[in-house]
C-alpha cells in the first residue's frame, strides 16, 4: 500500500514514497526533492557467499532524459557511467558502509535511478537519502539512519544545499554525511577557507543532517521490516587463540622494518610459515580449506591489532616516526624535455611523477551529463599502475579508485587556476603515480601543482596536500600526520587535506567508524596545516614561482576582441574564409594539419590564435583583421582595379574588401570608355563615398585628383579718360 511522507526541509519540501514502486526489491523508496526524483531500491542475495569482505555495491545511474536531453554520439542511449555518476556512487558508498557488519557475506546492491533532475535540488543528495531510507526500512541488517547536506559559504553566510545560482557565487562546496551521533564522510571543494571556517561549516552540516535522520528514523519507526539474523564469517576461538600464541611475535617484528617492501615481505614470510605449520595440524580435519582461511583472517587481524596497538598504546608508528612527522620529501621538475610542464614528487616511498599540457580553448572536454556545465576546460587525470605497488594486476579503463583520486586533486588544484580570461589556455595534468606506501592522492596534488608551474600558468598561489590518520581505542584515540599504507589500512580515518598557505582548498574524509567528534576533525586540521605548510616549503625551494612564459613548445596565445557581429564574416559562408585564413597563414593542406593554426572564435567577439611560431600567429591576426577592417567615409585608400566594365571599374581595397568606381567618378573631365583610363592589375588612389541602400561600397577616383584649372576669360581694355 501506497504510503506518503512529507518534511518542510528549509523552506523546500522532501517527500517519501513508499509502497507503490519496484515492490519486489528488498526496499525501496521514491524520493522528491523540489522536482528531483529519485528511485533508491536495495536487494540482498539469499546465500552466504565464500568470499573474505563484505560484499557490498552502489550504483548511481543517470539517465539523460531527466534534464531532457538525448545521449551524444552513434548509440542514442545510456552507456558507461559518466565520471559524475562514478564520484556520486562513491558519495553514496563511503557513508553507508561502516554501517554493515564487516562479516556478513550476502550480497548487498543499492541502485539509485535519476529519473528528474531540478539542478538547484540535489539528486546525490536525494539519493545518499534514499539509499539509507531503502536499507533503513528492508529487512537487511543496516545500523543507520545516514543523510548528507552539501553547504555553500556566499556573503559570509552558510547555505544548507544552495540553488545553482547560489553554488556559482559559494566559495565553499562541502558534502557532509553522518548519522545523528557524528559525522561519518566528508568531501569540500574551497576558494582558501581557513581551518576555523572549515570546521564551523562542518559542524553546521551536522546540524541539519540530524534533522534528515529524525525524519527517516520515524518512517523506519512506522513501517521498517525487522531485521534478519543473518550468518556471519565467525572464527574459531580456539584456532584463534591458538594462531595468536605462534605468529604474533614474528608479525610484530616484520611491521616494525621501517622499508615498506622489506617490512610487507617479512610479514608474508611470517604468514606463510604460519599456514603451512596450521595446513599440517589440520591435515585430518574435513573441512580443512575453511580451518585455513580462518588461518589466514587472524594473521591479518594480528597485523591490524599490532599497528593499532603499537600507535595507541607505545606511541610507536610501524616506521618508527613520531606522530606528527612527514616522511623525506623531495621536489623537483623539468623531468621530461618535450612536455609543456612535468614535475617529480616524492614522500617516503610514495612517488608521483605530474605533467601538465596546454591546449586551445576549444579543446576542452564535452560533458555529456545531468548538471548545468557542459564543457571543462581545467582536467586532473590520475593513473594508478599495478608496478607502483611491486604487483601485477588489471591494466585498462581507470576504475573508481583512478575517478575518485583524480576528481579530489583536480578539486584542490582548480581553486587557483586562473580563469579563461586571464589565461585562455585547455589545461590538462596527468599523474603517473610511480611508487605508493600512501597518499598517492596528495602526492598527485603536490606534484601537479609543480607541473603547473614549471608550465608558466599562473596559479594564484601553491598548493599542497597531506593525508591524516585516526587509530581510535575506545576513549583513546591518536591522529597521524602523513599516514602510510599499512596505517592507512590498519587505520579507522582517511583525512585528506589539501591547501595553500592561507587556507584549503580541498578536503576529503572517510572512516571505517561510526563516526568521529569535532574534537578529532579540530585537532587532525591544526595538524594539517602545519604539516601542509612544511610541504610548501620544501616545493617552493624547487620552484618559487609560476614560470613568466610557457615552454617552447607549447602553444602561444594572442587574443584581441571584435565586434560580435563581424563573426560571422570570419568564418565565412559554411566556414570557407576561416579555412582560407588557416592554410594560408600556416601554409598547410587542411586544417587537422598538427602545424595548422588554430583560431577559437567566441559568441562574445573574443578571437584566440594558438600557434608555436609566433610569426604565424601575427600572420593570421592581420590576415583576420582584413576581413573584418571597415572602410571609413571619406577616407582616401591605394586599391587596385580587379575589373573594367562599360559603366566603371571594381577596385579591390584589401582581400574581400571591393567597391565600384562608376564612370563618372573616374575622372574631373567626361570618361566615354574607362578601358581609356585604367586596366585591370592598376593600383589607383579612391576615395570612400560610403555604402548604398544596397550595402555597396562606391569609391572616387576623381576626388583623388587635383581639380582643373578653369580657363581664364580675356580681359577688356579699359578705357582711358581721354577717349
């Protein structure tokens, strides 16, 4: 049966309904918001599956006829998900997550469908709310309510999920999730906000997502399923104890070598010696392979339980660092010759290696998405290639993890980009990350930010990013400055933050936890910054400043404005003038050349040229300022004659520039053949008599010639006064 609910959220109305759609999902929930609508269904898989994690996915799909648009290209109909579905999946995923039990094995998918999309009501938002909800009221064993809000800074003034209008003017886009208790997942785009103001916005956020989960807590109240007693992966306590007592020794030791690829082979040793000792004393026992799978979970539990410990109780970190302390850093660039800009950055065994490209406007990226942008002109890619970790593994397509990591450095870096007015250039990084231990994400942001540099765009200011650690025991808790793989793992928060000297410009958080408190996101953003502020040192000693011009062989720029109506005499009828203009100034075949010009064209009147040879530049502007030059009234002009006919002569001014010199303005005196006169290929003096009703150009040549003398009358003698 068919159920509404309705909460006045701010001013807008949320509205729940349940019971009437995909009713054989295990939940689901139709939410509106203003006029998005989103469908959240959940279904769980009936059997226990074999596998050691938790198996758990989120699907966010975007389907274009809900902003009334049809999908670009050949197939006219929805294919791989777009990065934005990708990161809003993740944003949906990262929250509800630590709200499982890690041991269960039935698979869990949560697929929200877009279906109508008001860009200023937000469908991630409406979907992470949907997501909850459907679990929320299955009988799937979900220990929520979960809700986001995305807060936006304008005027000094916090806004709670602002319209489009009020997103173009923030200079803060902060997406916060968490149950009532505490926040659990934290994403911000910011234009240098200090920590003080992050952390009041983050706190504000919490305040109205209590609100949400009120909301779904009394529809969860009214119509939830009770929860299924599901099986877990347990362990034997036995077994368990029995794998403490002979590995826990040999692991400490391995977790304590301070090189990474040293310290994870002396743990595998350990674990090998300790599956085959385990392998020979259950030998005999039927279900043999299930015993050492058992094995091999505690081995990893007393790898987990011994870094945690470790931290927590000796304040002793696996490599022997103090709480606080950065691994070795190094900065530099100019790593490949030929690239506009390309910059190397390490932190302890983490190594990025970034190169930026400069390209023309109108080389940006077409989106072909549900939001109101519909190009970019600023990319961040990110790769992530399986021999950064000494392994093997799938080559292709970038997966979540490559989106994820490169939309949160490309986030960073996009707050001090100049704008296309400033620097009309397509700007593209890309980070190979040559060897992780953690962070490659920061790492990315450090070393394309020195890309960016040694490139000559001119950044507003350096950025840099640091990733914070949390182990937490109980009422104990520790956070780690630059956190390392094995931390990052064993570890309960990933807190990354990337800023310049004034303030963030990014930030990403997600635990493992239920939660954590405004103490612990206080304390982790002082720490933050001091560390943030130690990277840009060591990066500014590499390169201070962004470079005064761009490399050699990027692309230079010359850019003038016209009048917007003169456009379309530049490009011509079916684009044939502007065709002309780039194979004559580049002195090429066709246009898709690599040496050809090229030329953007703006509906504003902006004209930008891009070429390496600068002379070419300057020949294409001159050749463009022809064809648009105006004749002025009355103004003499040196033209040459291109025909001759009975009733006058054309004479052409500059390329595409002709007027008419009738007859009667060839000459003071009466003209009978102009053929007399000129011939075609003379260069003539003319005078511009302006346009007629026709919009033709009527020129001269007798108002360029000395006027005649008139011929003097023979004077009268005058009389004398005698006669």
């Amino acid at each position: 049966m068919k159920k509404v609910y309705e909460l006045d959220f701010l001013g807008r109305k949320l509205i729940v309904e349940t019971g009437e759609l995909a009713k054989q999902a295990t939940g689901s929930v139709l939410i509106r918001y203003g006029d998005t609508v989103v469908l959240s269904v959940c279904v769980m898989g009936k059997t226990m599956l074999t596998q050691d994690f938790f198996p758990l996915q989120v699907l966010y799909q975007e389907k274009l006829y809900s902003v009334g648009k049809i999908p670009g290209g050949f197939i006219k109909r929805e294919g791989r998900p777009s990065d934005a579905a990708t990161l809003a999946a993740r944003l949906i995923d990262r929250p509800i997550r630590p709200m499982f039990d890690e041991n269960l094995r039935n698979e869990i998918q949560v697929i929200n469908t877009v279906l109508s999309v008001d860009q200023d009501n937000s469908p991630e938002m409406a979907a992470l709310f949907g997501s909850s909800l459907c679990l929320g009221i299955s009988n799937i064993p979900f220990d929520g309510p979960v809700a986001g809000v995305i807060v936006g800074l304008v005027d000094d003034e916090f806004i709670i999920n602002p319209t489009a209008e009020q997103t173009e003017k923030s200079v803060l886009n902060l997406t916060v999730a968490g149950t009532k208790d505490a926040i659990c997942m934290v994403e911000a785009g910011a234009q240098e906000l200090s920590e003080k103001t992050m952390l009041e916005a983050l706190m504000f956020a919490h305040e109205n997502i209590k609100t949400l989960c009120a909301f779904q807590q009394k529809i969860i109240d009214e119509i939830g399923e009770e929860k299924l007693e599901l099986p877990k992966a347990e362990i034997n306590e036995e077994l368990k104890n029995a794998v403490l007592e002979y590995a826990t020794k040999g692991i400490l030791a391995g977790i304590q070598i301070k090189d990474k690829l040293e310290s994870y082979a002396e743990v595998d040793r350990v674990k090998e010696e300790a599956i085959e000792h385990f392998t020979e004393v259950y030998k005999n026992e039927e279900n043999v392979d299930e015993l050492i799978k058992q094995v091999k979970k505690v081995l990893d539990m007393i790898e987990a339980l011994e870094v945690r410990r470790l931290i927590t109780d000796e304040k002793v970190r696996p490599d022997g660092r103090a709480m606080d302390e950065i691994r070795n850093l190094y900065a530099g660039i100019d790593i490949l010759p030929r690239t506009h800009g390309s910059a190397l950055f390490s932190r302890g065994e983490t190594q990025v290696l970034a190169t930026t490209t400069l390209g023309a406007i109108g080389e940006h990226q077409i989106l072909d998405g549900l939001g109101l942008e519909d190009t970019k002109r600023f990319m961040l890619h990110y790769n992530f290639p399986q021999f950064s970790v000494g392994e093997t593994g799938r080559y292709g397509s970038p997966g979540r993890r490559e989106i994820g990591h490169g939309a949160l450095g490309e986030r960073a870096l996009a707050q001090v980009i100049p704008s296309e007015e400033e620097f009309p250039y397509t700007i593209r990084v890309v980070s190979e990350v040559l060897e992780s231990n953690g962070s490659s994400s920061q790492a990315t942001i450090c070393s394309g930010c020195l890309s960016l540099m040694a490139a000559g765009v001119p950044i507003k200011a350096p950025v840099a990013g640091i990733a914070m650690g949390l182990i937490q025991n109980k009422d104990k808790y520790t956070i780690l400055t630059d956190i390392q793989g094995l931390e990052d793992h064993m570890g309960d928060m990933d807190f990354k933050v990337a800023g310049t000297k004034d303030g963030i410009t990014a930030l990403q958080m997600d635990i493992k936890i239920k939660g954590v408190t405004k103490e612990i996101l206080k304390e982790a953003l002082t720490q933050a910054k001091k560390a943030r502020l130690e990277i840009l040192e060591v990066m500014q000693e590499a390169i201070a400043e962004p470079r005064k011009s761009v490399s050699k062989y990027a692309p230079k720029i010359d850019t003038f404005t016209v009048s917007p109506e003169k456009i379309k005499d530049i490009i011509g009828r079916g684009g044939e003038m502007i065709t002309k203009i780039i194979l004559e100034a580049s002195n090429v075949a066709t246009v898709n050349d690599k040496d050809a010009v090229k030329v953007d064209l703006e509906d504003d009147g902006r004209v930008i040229i891009y070429h390496t040879d600068a002379e070419i530049i300057a020949k294409t502007r001159r050749m463009i300022e022809e064809v648009i030059r105006e004749v002025e009234a009355d103004k003499i002009y040196t033209g040459k004659v291109t025909k001759v006919e009975d009733f006058g002569v054309f004479v052409e001014l500059w390329p595409n520039c002709e007027g008419l010199v009738h007859v009667s303005q060839l000459a003071h005196e009466r003209v009978n053949k102009p053929s007399d006169i000129v011939k075609v290929g003379d260069e003539i003096m003319v005078k511009s008599l302006g346009y007629d009703n026709r919009g033709r150009l009527n020129l001269s040549r007798k108002d360029c010639l000395p006027k005649p003398k008139k011929k003097e009358e023979p004077k009268k003698e005058e009389k004398t006064s005698e006669e």
